[in-house]
C-alpha cells in the first residue's frame, strides 16, 4: 500500500513537472516591445462659425411696431469649438450706416444682444448694448466640440428711431471667442 501511495505521489508530481515545463516553454517563444503612445495638447485650438442665416433685420412698419420692445431670436446663430475655456464678445465694426437725409447718427446703443439661457455652455451670459468695443456676451463657457448658440438681437426702446429718414440703416456686427 505504501508502494502504491508512493507511485500516486511520483506521477503526480511528474505531471505537475510537465505541465510547469510545457507552459514555461510557451512562455519563453514570446516576446513584447513597448511603444510611446503621446497625446500632444500643446495647440490651443477655438473656431466660431457662422449659421446659415446671419442676417438680422428689425422690421418697423406699422404704428404698433414702434409701441413694444422687439427681439429677432436667432437660433443656431453660430457654433463654436474650444479645447479652454472661452469667452465671447460681440462689437460692431462701424457706426450704422449714415442716410443723407439724416446725417445724424443712430446710436449703435439702440440694439441689446444677448445669448439665449438654453445655450449658455457652462457660461455666464450678459445683455450688451451694441457697441464698436467689443463687449462680452459669455465667459467662461467650457470647452466644446461644438457648442451651438442661439442669440436675441433686442430694441427695448424704439424711441431712437422717432423721426429717422425711411431708409435701412446697417452695421456690421462681429463675434470674437477667445480662449481664457
């Protein structure tokens, strides 16, 4: 009976020696190399883009536009992509434009911009009266792959406009996102 225990105890060891052989030896056929794998952020990278449809136009041509505010609501007005943090800023590029018949000019003042609360990005909005120093409408928005921004064009007060030439008075508005 020992003989027998014996005998047990030597194949099962035999084997545990065969099967640690065999998997050293398929261990050994490997090899491995490592390899860099870098992300380079270095590039601060930010885009505006304009939507389909930029044009604003204020409409007064009945006695009842003149008595309320108006707001023309642009939706998807322009998107913008950041890796930072970012502010953006809207300022007019010259005065609007002057009639002949009406030299003096319209204040750019008359028109508020501002940035609809449904698509702040993370950022804080502001109401600005229009104005060739560019003035902030968000910061700190957050960074984006494509951050949509849908803007009102407001004229709360259309008392400027009393005793205006009939014309279209017009000025250029730009959008500037900067990285903080």
């Amino acid at each position: 009976m020992l003989m027998k225990k014996y005998m047990h105890s030597l194949i099962a060891a035999a084997v545990a020696v065969f099967a640690t052989g065999t998997t050293s030896l398929a261990q050994s056929s490997a090899t491995s190399q490592p390899v860099t794998v870098n992300i380079d952020l270095s590039a601060s990278v930010i885009s505006i883009a304009l939507g389909a449809t930029p044009t604003v136009n204020f409409v007064y041509a009945s006695a009842a536009d003149y008595t309320a505010p108006k707001t023309v609501s642009k939706p998807g007005h322009f998107t913008v992509v950041s890796n930072r943090n970012y502010t953006i800023t809207a300022a007019a590029q010259t005065p609007f434009t002057v009639v002949a018949t009406d030299p003096t000019p319209l204040s750019l003042g008359v028109v508020n911009i501002s940035v609809d609360p449904a698509t702040l990005n993370g950022g804080t909005p502001a109401t600005q009266a229009l104005s060739q120093t560019p003035a902030p409408i968000i910061t700190n928005a957050v960074p984006t792959v494509g951050a949509v921004y849908n803007i009102n064009y407001a004229i709360p007060d259309a008392t400027p406009l009393l005793g205006r030439s009939a014309s279209i008075y017009s000025t250029t508005v730009v959008y500037t996102a900067t990285q903080l």
